[in-house]
C-alpha cells in the first residue's frame, strides 16, 4: 500500500498552486496543514484525478494513477469541503443515489448504507431530508458516502470545517476508527483535527512540504520557546506588536499572555511546553484555526 507523489506541480496560467511536491504514503492517518490558499486543495484534486498535473506524478503501488482510471477510482473515497446532494432525497436515498454513481450493485449498496449510517451515527435519521440535516450531520453523510466503496485511499478536504467543537471531537474519532486499514489524507488549516489522530503531520505553504513528521518532531524543530507571563492590560498591544502572541486571558490585575521567543519576553516568565498549536503559530505567523475573514 503505497501513494508516491513525485514532483507534483501545478500551474494555473501566471500561479503555482503546488510546487514540485514529492511524498511517500502508507496505511494510516496523513494530516496536510496549512492556512487557506496553501495549495491543499489543489493536491487533493490532482490526487483525487480531477486535476491533471502540470508536472510530475502520482502512482499507487508503482502504477501511474490516471492510467488506471477506473480502477483507481474504485478505491479511492474522497469528501470534497464542499460536496453535493440533493436536498429532497433522503439520507437513504441520497446514499442510493452514490452507490449507483460508483458502480455498486443494488444488494450491496443497502447493506453498505445501513453499516455505515449506523457508523456515523444517522442509521435513526435515514429518512430524514438532507436539507433538513445540521451540518455535523450533513458532514457525517459526507463521510458515509465516501467509504461506500470500502476505499483504500481516503481522502477528506477540510471535513470539519464550520463544524462546533463536539462535532469536531465525534469526526476525529470517527476518521480514527476508519483509518484501520486504509490510508487517510486530512487537509485541514485546524490543528486539533490532526494533533493526536496523524500519525504523520504535512505542513504546507505557497504550494511546498516545508516540514514533515509526527506532532514531536515538529514541536521539538521550534527555534523559539513558549513563555507564559501576565503584564498590565495596557502593555498587551505592545507585546502583541512585537512577539507571536498564542493566547491572551484576562486576569485580576493584568493580562496572561503565551508567548514564543528565544528569550524571556518579560520579568517573571515562565517556560512552557510547546504544542502543534504553537508550531503553527510560528510556522505560519497566524493563530491555528482562523480563517482569513477573523472566525475561528
């Protein structure tokens, strides 16, 4: 079981979405960090088929994959951040309806539906509407959709975005289980989604891995320190101005700050220990999960 990328480039037009990317991939789960416009999508789709490489390839146990066309769909599952449905078919139905887009006998197809609703959790719910579903509900079919097939290649594009965090909590757990025996790619620009479920962790920007590893190896490669200090309300603009700031909380007297530096950023800091939250912070200059228009 293996997806090589070699040299995988992407032009469009005057932009290079994705720039000479090279990676080996095994069974397990694959978390692909990065902000918005990192060129995770773009990966993604040329993985998934839908978009032709300007450069490189992509192979899967040493076959070309849009060679194999069809027979590389057949294992492939993929839940694209924004996928399609019909908004009067039913949960069922809508399931019905992918199962006979991908090839699957009818037989096969309804007992696939009822294993996998009853996995995510909307077995109760199949005759509800899809319009009428929440969106954690709507990503739950999503998923379900997606592993019709029993793909051994599963790849999911932001899956938990606009989701709260106990949604987010029940698909992490959910992409834990389904990882088994499967590979599992994860684009997501929200650290939590990946921490403690990737057992690799891509960190991508302006089309590149610049940094790859377990959530470790990327924490213990941090140049910097993380220090926790508290400083008067007035004085938080300032450090904000002149450090990566990871955290602000109002306290009796001033403001507890979290802090990455090389050296203590004020009297009375303390040393604390680093997560993959911090490492995005310094890797990419932003907070971890926000979005470019300020929501997290």
């Amino acid at each position: 079981m293996e997806l090589r990328m070699e040299g995988l480039t992407k032009d469009f037009k005057d932009f290079r979405a994705v720039d000479h990317v090279s990676c080996v991939m095994g069974r397990g789960v694959y978390g692909l960090l990065g902000v918005n416009g990192a060129g995770k999508t773009t990966l993604m789709r040329m993985i998934c088929t839908l978009l032709k490489p300007t450069d490189g390839k992509v192979t899967w146990d040493g076959k070309d994959i849009f060679k194999m066309d069809a027979s590389y769909r057949e294992i492939l599952g993929y839940l694209p951040q924004d996928f399609g449905y019909y908004p009067d078919l039913t949960v069922q139905d809508y399931m019905m309806y992918i199962s006979s887009i991908k090839g699957l006998r009818p037989l096969t197809a309804k007992k696939r539906t009822e294993v996998l609703l009853e996995r995510v959790g909307l077995r109760k719910l199949k005759k509800r509407k899809m319009r009428n579903l929440s969106g954690g509900m709507k990503r739950r079919a999503g998923i379900a959709q997606a592993m019709l097939n029993d793909p051994k290649i599963l790849i999911l594009d932001e899956p938990t975005a606009g989701l709260d965090p106990n949604e987010r909590i029940r698909f992490r757990n959910l992409i834990s289980e389904l990882s088994e025996d499967r590979l599992v790619l994860l684009s997501t620009h929200i650290v939590s989604d990946v921490e403690f479920i990737a057992g690799e962790i891509l960190l991508m920007q302006e089309g590149k891995f610049f940094l790859t590893g377990t959530a470790d190896e990327i924490i213990s490669g941090m140049d910097q320190a993380v220090w926790r200090c508290t400083v008067p309300r007035k004085a938080v603009d300032s450090y904000l101005g002149r450090y990566l700031v990871s955290n602000v909380k109002t306290v009796p007297g001033g403001a507890e700050l979290r802090i990455l530096a090389d050296r203590p950023p004020a009297e009375g800091a303390a040393i604390e220990e680093a997560t993959l939250e911090d490492a995005f912070l310094l890797y990419f200059g932003e907070k971890a999960g926000v979005d470019h228009d300020g929501k997290i």
